[in-house]
C-alpha cells in the first residue's frame, strides 16, 4: 500500500473508519463529507454489501440511498479518491488472519467481530495478500434483464436440485437426469482432462476383474455432476432455453448471474452450494495434501500461511476450470 489507504465499517447509527493507526467514529453526515475529507491519491476500502448496494426499504445494513451513493461515488473520483468494495464473504477470514479466535467458557471458538474490529482485519488482509478480489463501484443500480433472468433461473435450479435430492433421499435419483448421467458417463468422461475428471470423480477405473478398464461409477460425484447438468436441463429431461435468446445458457451468464462465481456475491443458491462447499473445499484439501504437503482440513482460510493460501488458490482456479469444461461438454452433448 504505497498511497495512504482508509478502511470503513459501518455500524447502526454511525461508521468507522481506520487509517493503518487508529480507528475512528464517524457519523453518518461525516461519511458522506469523505470524499472532501480524504487526501486525492487516497484509497477508501468497504464491504460490497455496506458501500456497493442502496438501502431499500427492509435493508438495515446500508447507510445510503441509491441516489445518495451515486453522489458519493462521483464526488470521491472528482477528488481522486479511489473507492474499492471488499467481498463481506471475506470479512470472517480476515478477522481471523489479523485477531484469530476467542474461545468462550464452553471452549467454543468464536471470531472476533465488530465495528470497530472489522476495519483493522480488512486493512491488515488487504495490506498482507494484494491480491485480493477488490470490485469497483457500480455505475448504477438499475435492475438489467440479464440479471432479472439470472434471479429467475437460479430459483427454477433451486428447485430443481431440491426435488432430485427429494428423489435420492426416496429412490436414489431415478430421473431422467440421472439416467442420462449413466448412459452418457463414458462419453463424458473420454472428453474431459485429466484435472476435471479428477473433480467429478471421473478418474477412477477398475484395475482387476470382469469390469477391468470400466469407471468407478461409485465413485463419481452425482450431486456436483447432477448440479451441473440442472442448468440445462430440468429432472423431467427437458432442455432449459433462455428467454433473451431461445438458447442453452452460455457459460458467461451461468458463472456470473447463476453460480455467481465472482468475489462480491449473495447468495448462489443450491448450486453453487453442492459445488464449492460439498465439492470445492474437499477436492482442493485433498490435492493440497496430496501435492504440496500442505494440511488445510478444519483451518478457515484466515489461519492460511502465504504457502497454504497459495495453494488453494491454485487448486480453487482448478476447480473452477474445471466446472467450466463439464458444462461447455455437457452444453455441445445436448446441443447435438
């Protein structure tokens, strides 16, 4: 952090700020007077949801308006003051990299949490890993169809996820999904990389026996697999086409607008969910151990060393990669 950096939090009534030395109160009047106050060729760090979203009317966490942020954004570029939003997703991590854990008299760890702590372990994170998923403000805040028809989509994925795990909880995912999974596998798998089969438990094949050289069926993950293949087609087996375009979604619109694969998102729903926290942290602990050495089972991201933390980036990107691959695969399978 070579120009003088500013981290903000913001509580019920009021906001602090912190500036590498101490943390200060402010009101709400004085947040908004910032971009005056601060020094041009400053950088002003804030959670997303605090500082890139308008207060609507059941919102409690929001200090401004959209028409209030839409000034203060302006008024921070005209005084050169650069404004980053930090993912909320991140703040837990960050606690815990700059003040660890407390332990109650239960001996339940807790993180450390609170206005006034928050921005130290957001300024400390940031200063300490650079690379860290910052987003710029946005330009406006005005509900495009594409993310209108992302919202819709998700909740169809939702719905369509929990009926199949109602299925497999009943009979073990007899739809139509799951029949096509099974008499496609070999076909889907003889398109994949070595990396993505690895994540969809592709990989493994009989070594011995009547089913010599065949795949582990047992082996493959049905519900990161099934999740998949639900963003373009319902249980019944019908084909899911975009209202804007008539067609299978592009990965473009499923990455940012379904899965919500970016640094400042909400909630992803069920897909994302069976994807990064029933996939995604077992498949890139497994690697760490297996490649690097590197334990990082039971540690949140913010107990990390430099070297753990790097390599679960790699293996994140890995992953990430690698739903890419399926879903293009699937998507020309059913195109076809």
């Amino acid at each position: 952090m070579k120009n003088k950096v500013y981290t903000i939090d913001c509580g019920k009534n009021s906001a602090t700020i912190y500036d590498g030395a101490l943390v200060k109160t402010v009101s709400r009047e004085e947040l908004l007077s910032l971009p005056s106050s601060l020094e041009g060729g400053s950088t002003l760090i804030g959670e997303y949801s605090h500082f890139g979203c308008p207060r609507r009317e059941l919102s409690l966490s929001q200090p401004f308006t959209e028409q209030e942020l839409l000034v203060w954004y302006r008024d921070l570029k005209k005084n050169n003051v650069q404004l980053k939003l930090f993912p909320q997703q991140s703040t837990p991590r960050a606690c815990v990299y700059t003040f660890g854990y407390e332990v109650d008299e239960k001996g339940n760890r807790k993180i450390k949490k609170s206005d006034e702590t928050d921005p130290i372990a957001i300024f400390n994170l940031v200063r300490d890993f650079p690379n860290t998923s910052l987003m710029n403000p946005p330009r406006s805040f005005a509900e495009d169809k594409l993310r209108e028809e992302g919202n819709f989509w998700k909740s169809q994925t939702n719905a369509i996820l929990n009926e199949a795990r109602t299925s497999y909880q009943n009979k073990g995912f007899e739809d139509a999904n799951t029949a096509w999974l099974n008499e496609n596998l070999d076909v889907i798998a003889a398109q994949l990389s070595p990396t993505t089969k690895s994540v969809f438990g592709l990989d493994k094949v009989y070594k011995v026996g009547k089913l010599k050289g065949e795949l582990k069926r047992t082996q493959m993950r049905v519900p990161q697999l099934y999740s998949v293949l639900s963003l373009m087609r319902t249980h019944q087996g019908e084909l899911r086409k975009r209202e804007l375009t008539s067609a299978l979604p592009g990965w473009k619109f499923i990455k940012r607008y379904v899965l919500c694969m970016s640094p400042c998102h909400f909630k992803g729903g069920v897909g994302r969910s069976n994807l990064y926290w029933h996939g995604l942290r077992f498949w890139v602990i497994a690697r760490a151990k297996e490649n690097d050495q590197l334990n990082l089972k039971g540690k949140n991201r913010g107990e990390f060393s430099k070297e753990e933390d790097a390599a679960y980036l790699k293996y994140r990107a890995q992953y990430c990669a690698a739903i890419k691959e399926l879903f293009v695969t699937f998507k020309i399978m059913l195109e076809k």
